[in-house]
C-alpha cells in the first residue's frame, strides 16, 4: 500500500457474533474519514453501513478494513452512496488505497454489496479483497464501478483504476483476479465503447444456493436472444471449482452496462433471492 503525508490512514475491524439468535457486532472499530453505522433487522441479520465522511476519498487516504463473520452469524456490509476517488493533484505522489479482509467461519454468512465506485478525472485508485471463506461458510460479494462522472464529461478519465481480488475456500486459493484500467495505455473511452459499468458477482456456498439457480436460469435465457450489440446490460456466468468436497462450485457473474440505471436495475433482479433471504433489499431507497 502506498501512503502520504496528505489523507488518512487507519484500519477498521468489524467483529459479528452470533448472540440469542441475533447477529451483532461485538466489535465495531473505525477511524476518520469512515464509521460503521449497524442495525439488526428482524431476520437476524447485521445491517453495516460504512460511512465515508465528506461523501468520497482524496489521495493519499488509505482504508485498511478486516471484517469477521464468526459460525452462525449473517452479515449484510453495504454503503450509503457510491463511493467517490477525487482527483490526484499533479504535485502528490500518492494513491487512494482501500483493503478489505474478510474471513467466513463455519455456518457464517456475508452479504458484500457496496455502491459502486466513481473515480474522478485524475483519479488514481488501487483496492485490495481478501476474501476468506471456511468450508460450510457462505459469501455474496459485488464489485463495480462505473465510468466517472459522464454527466461532466468524465467517461473513463481516470488515471488509474487497478482492483485485485483474492478468494480462500476452506484454505485453499481458488481465486486471484486483478484488473489494471489506466489511460497511459491509450484512450480507456475508445476502449470501453459503450459500456458505463463494470460489475464483478461472486456466489458462494449453501446459503447462496438460491441465488446460483436463479443466475443461471436468466443468464441462460439471454444467451439464447440475438446480437449483443443493442443490449443494455451483457452479462456471462462461469463455474469455478476444485479438488474439495463442495455442495457447489464458486459462481462468478461479469457483466458490463451503458448505464448504472440499467446495471441496477439488472442486479436487483439478478439477486431478487436474496433480498427475501435477508429480509431486505440493498437497493432500497438508492434506485
């Protein structure tokens, strides 16, 4: 990770247990510039917001989150708005960094769905998930992002956009996805064509069952309409499996949007399981 004199950097822990049939957070840590804001709903689950002061990170903020789900506790970790990266100044030699570290026990459950990440012109962004997941663990995770602020002019102005994904089931690393978008390559927005959103699904274990199966039925369906190229959102599912005695494989989705309406709208169906499984709906209130 890369720091500087200029932002903040701490590290945050959230602790879940799972106390008389109700998940809750024995441990809840946070320093400038975010908070965790927490509620239990009446399913049970620990509703974590995580709350960035001042609506967005500037460079040098470094963000270093370790997250436990301890056996029989469900966690639902989301934001309340888009997270935004501001611009790096020409005469700062520093990144915006962020990190999370995220262990599953056995018979846990983690709901990973943050608003999408909005960068900047300028921007300069790197961010790190350490995922580990037990055998009899469960795990719901989204990463996306979108273009910037097209609205203003700036489609993929960033400068650098670099996202590593690193994923342990049972010990064992199944999983090591990294992505690197930067314009020193050349022009990110011819690139992108007509794509706004990026987003990253992945699905795993009993408990996120019901959501595999409903992913599957609609993706299948799409794959049978014709060309692409007019569609708003595209999307593909592929399996992810090993040498250990799994219920299931690891379910990962991509898909790339024109809008994030459109992405949204596409999700909340995508997931539409999981919403009556936890009793809520992560979109509410953001569509």
């Amino acid at each position: 990770m890369i720091g500087s004199t200029l932002g903040f950097s701490h590290r945050d822990r959230l602790v879940v247990h799972l106390v008389r049939g109700r998940s809750t957070a024995l441990t809840a840590v946070a320093g400038y510039p975010s908070k965790w804001i927490t509620l239990t709903n009446r399913e049970g689950y620990l509703l974590a917001y995580l709350v960035t002061y001042g609506g967005g990170l500037v460079a040098g903020d470094v963000i270093l989150m370790d997250v436990v789900v301890k056996t029989g506790s469900c966690l639902a970790l989301t934001t309340q708005s888009s997270t935004k990266v501001y611009r790096k100044p020409h005469d700062l030699d520093a990144k915006t960094c962020q990190t999370l570290c995220l262990s599953i026990e056995d018979g846990g459950f983690a709901v990973v769905f943050p608003d999408s990440t909005v960068c900047f012109a300028k921007a300069v962004y790197s961010q790190l998930f350490d995922l580990d997941v037990s055998i009899g663990g469960s795990l719901v995770f989204v990463d996306w992002f979108t273009s910037g602020r097209s609205s203003r002019g700036e489609r993929w102005q960033f400068d650098l956009f670099e996202s590593e994904i690193k994923l342990k089931l049972g010990g064992i690393q199944l999983l090591h996805d990294r992505m690197v978008l930067e314009n020193s390559s050349g022009s990110l927005q011819s690139r992108m064509g007509r794509f706004n959103v990026i987003f990253m699904l992945l699905l795993v274990g009993p408990k996120a069952e019901g959501c595999v199966q409903h992913a599957q039925e609609k993706i299948q369906r799409e794959s049978i309409r014709p060309s692409t190229k007019t569609r708003d959102v595209v999307a593909s599912l592929s399996m992810i499996s090993a040498n250990l005695r799994l219920d299931q494989p690891i379910t990962l989705i991509r898909a790339s949007a024109t809008s994030t309406e459109a992405m949204k709208m596409y999700v909340k169906n995508l997931l539409q399981p999981l919403w009556h499984k936890i009793g809520y709906d992560l979109f509410r209130g953001k569509l």
